[in-house]
C-alpha cells in the first residue's frame, strides 16, 4: 500500500496537487457548511452566549488590527515619497501591502455577521449587532 501511494504521489504535478488542494478545501467547507446547518438548531443557552462573546471579542479585534494597518501603511506610504532609491519601493510596497490588509480585514469583519448567520441559522441571531 505504501508503495502504491509513493508512485502516485510521484506522478503527480504541481498543477494537479494544487486540483486536489482546492478540491479538498471546497469538500470541506461545505461539509462545514451542512454540520453547522444541522447543528445550528442544538446551539443555545450558555453556549450560544460563549460564542457571540467569542465572536464579537474576534471582531473587535480584527476590526481594530484593520485600522492600525491602514494607518500603518498610509504613513509608510507617505514616508516612502521622502527616501529614494530601494527604500523608496521598499516602503511603498509594505504600505501598499498594509492598506491592503487592512482594508481585507475590515471587510471580514463586517461581513462575517452576515456569513455566521447564513451558516448557523438563527442561532447566532440573539447576537445583536453591538455585542
């Protein structure tokens, strides 16, 4: 058996690991998917509360690494217009990079209500939006 598996594992390219990574991942999430929607309807009472207290302690905090990125990186950008040469690219791209993730994180973390509440049912619907 272990023979088998090493012959196919050789033969394979990167391309094709990469199929079966995407395919693995897309299995998965929808699995979750469906064990979260039958689950959703046995959440409640104390452990839905633990979750909405972990789940706003998460947001908030993403929210808040989001905002010092943009920052971040906007003042990495506007430093990077007074140097020259490398460390004028240099600083450009890790602003750039900063706005970027920093805006990627604020958009999970006002969208994943949404997505938490498509996934887990009404569960998640005594959560409130503040908390």
């Amino acid at each position: 058996m272990n023979a088998t598996l090493k012959k196919v594992l050789v033969g394979l390219t990167d391309r094709d690991l990469t199929r079966i990574l995407f395919s693995l991942i897309t299995l998965t999430s929808f699995l979750s998917i469906a064990a979260g929607d039958g689950l959703s309807q046995s959440i409640s009472g104390p452990i839905s509360s633990i979750a909405c207290a972990i789940y706003w302690g998460l947001h908030t905090v993403v929210f808040i690494i989001g905002l010092a990125l943009v920052l971040l990186g906007a003042i990495f950008y506007a430093i990077s217009h007074v140097g020259g040469g490398q460390l004028k690219s240099s600083l450009q791209g890790y602003g750039i990079g900063m706005i970027t993730g920093g805006i990627a994180g604020i958009i999970i973390a006002e969208v994943a209500p949404f997505i938490l509440q498509a996934i887990a049912g009404n569960s998640f619907s005594n959560c409130g939006s503040s908390g």
